[in-house]
C-alpha cells in the first residue's frame, strides 16, 4: 500500500516539481517550480543545438502559468543563463541575459524572446566556463508593473555543453505556439527582428564592482544593458557574478567608467593645484611688508 502511494505521489508531482533533482545533474535548486521548454525559429521545439547558433533559441516557454500578480497586464519574461556552483547557493552563481525582456499574450504560457541581435550560448559560455560537467542552468524569470522580478521561484532547464554543442537535459515538451510574444528589444531598436541580420555594433560592453546586478544584487562583473525592472520592465540585457540581494539594475560598461578615471583625476589635480598657487599669491600680496630699520646716524 505505501508503494502504491508513493508511485501516485511521483505521477500526480510530474516533471519539473520545485525543488527536484534532475536525474543526472550534479546539483539542485530548491527555488525551480516547472521546466523550460525552447523553440527554434520555425516554432519547433528542439532539445539539442550548436553553441554558436545566434541568438541561442528563437523563444523559450514555461511549463507552469504565471501565478498570482505576474499574470495581469503588462506581464513579461526574461531568459536567463546561470552557472552552476557547488560552492555556492543557486542565488549566489553567476549569470548572463539570453534574451531582453519579452511582452507575451497567454498567462498560462509564460515566454521569452530573442532576436537577431541576442547573442550565441557560447558568449556564455566563454565567459563563465561550466564548471560542473558542463552543466549550465537557463532560468526564465517573470515580471509584471508593480512587482519586483520574481527571482525566488521559477521555471529552469539544465543544459549539458559539450565542445560546440547542447543537450537539455529533463524537461519536458511544451507548445512553442501557444501564444504570442514580443521582444522589447524590437521595439526599441526599429527593423530588429527575427527575420532582421545580427547586429555588429556595440551595444553589449562590461562593467566591474559592486552595483545592482542582471537579477538584482550586489554585482560583481557585468555585460550588457540591464535587466527588466519590477515596474513593467525596460529593454535590455545583462550579466553578474555576484550575490543576487538587491533590486534589479542597469549594468553600466567599463568604457562608461574606469576610462574616465584618470582624466577626471587629472582635472581635479590641476585644478586643486591652480587654486593652491592662487591661495599662495592672495596671501603674500595680503601680507603686510616689513618695516625698514632706520638708517644709523653718526653724531659729529
């Protein structure tokens, strides 16, 4: 009787239960609830694929609804890459955007994403090597107006990299076309696209030291252009390497930073220098003259 118990409690759970270890995996994360299902560009589920396809996966869709307070209005999901750490909480491993923030239509279908201009798995890769068997988890954070980032609880999906190639690992099947979804990034950078060519420019820089990070917290490193904010969310995309703790931010790139620093240190110098030499001057001309000793006289 308690075997049969146990086996209806498996069934009723299903794939994709909070806090589940994937068999296989070398780690758990006691926040997941629901797995992430991703599509190609023709709407197809794939399972598999090349690290330096570009971008990563036309969409990404969430086994679960969206619950209470994420599901109204305004809703919007993010795709997030994490590198897994057994060191380390999950809500302390580094991470990246894969995707900036996305408007989509079904609540009981939570998607995000990309465009031309989103960048390969491999960016991630590069810049946080997997450390465990080649694992790195893709999370899928929701936000709506009003509510900060829902980073406590949310549906992921385990990767497995190997050389140049991917491979989920779990999961479970999903509707790549179970409703409609917009990238912000589209629509703030007119004529992007998934049908648009991948942009060249530079528009992802770096960033360094502490701040508001892509998930929230006190950041570490930094590349991009931000994460969505709690109050309907902002374009962009961005990384950490750091403990998520704080509110989400903007990461701001290196070039906008440390390459100002020795010219704004040099001004200052100068200018502090100026004002010593004028300080100087005012008081010496302020100073009042010594008096002349009397010339000496000779009686005769």
């Amino acid at each position: 009787m308690v075997a049969v118990t146990v086996i209806f409690l498996l069934m009723a759970a299903g794939p994709g239960t909070s806090g589940a270890a994937t068999p296989g995996v070398p780690y758990a994360d006691p926040n997941v609830s629901g797995y992430i299902g991703l599509c190609n560009q023709a709407g197809q589920q794939i399972t598999s694929g090349s690290t330096t396809a570009t971008p990563f996966v036309w969409r990404a869709v969430s086994s679960k609804p969206a619950p209470a307070g994420y599901n109204g209005a305004g809703r919007s999901a993010t795709l997030m890459a994490y590198l897994p750490m057994k060191v380390l909480p999950p809500g302390d491993w580094s991470s990246e955007q894969l995707t900036a923030t996305s408007r989509y239509s079904n609540p009981d279908s939570p998607m995000a994403a990309a465009t031309a201009n989103d960048e390969s798995l491999q960016t991630f890769v590069n810049d946080f090597p997997p450390e465990l068997d080649g694992f790195v988890q893709l999370r899928l954070y929701l936000s709506a107006p009003d509510q900060e980032a829902l980073v406590t609880q949310y549906p992921a999906l385990d990767i497995q990299v190997t050389g140049t190639t991917w491979q989920a690992i779990g999961g479970g099947s999903v509707n790549c076309n179970s409703g409609t979804v917009t990238s912000i990034e589209s629509l703030v950078q007119p004529g992007t696209s998934s049908t648009t060519a991948p942009y060249r420019g530079t528009a992802t820089g770096r960033s360094a030291g502490a701040g508001s990070n892509s998930t929230g917290g006190s950041g570490g490193s930094g590349r991009g252009k931000g994460f969505p904010g709690g109050a309907g969310g902002s374009a962009g995309k961005g990384t950490s390497s750091g403990v998520h703790a704080g509110s989400p931010g903007v990461a701001v790139p290196a070039s906008e930073t440390t390459n100002h620093v020795p010219l704004v240190a040099a001004i200052v110098i100068a200018a502090l220098a100026v004002l010593m030499t004028l300080l100087f001057l005012f008081i010496r001309r302020r100073r009042p003259s010594e008096p002349t000793p009397p010339t000496p006289t000779t009686s005769s």
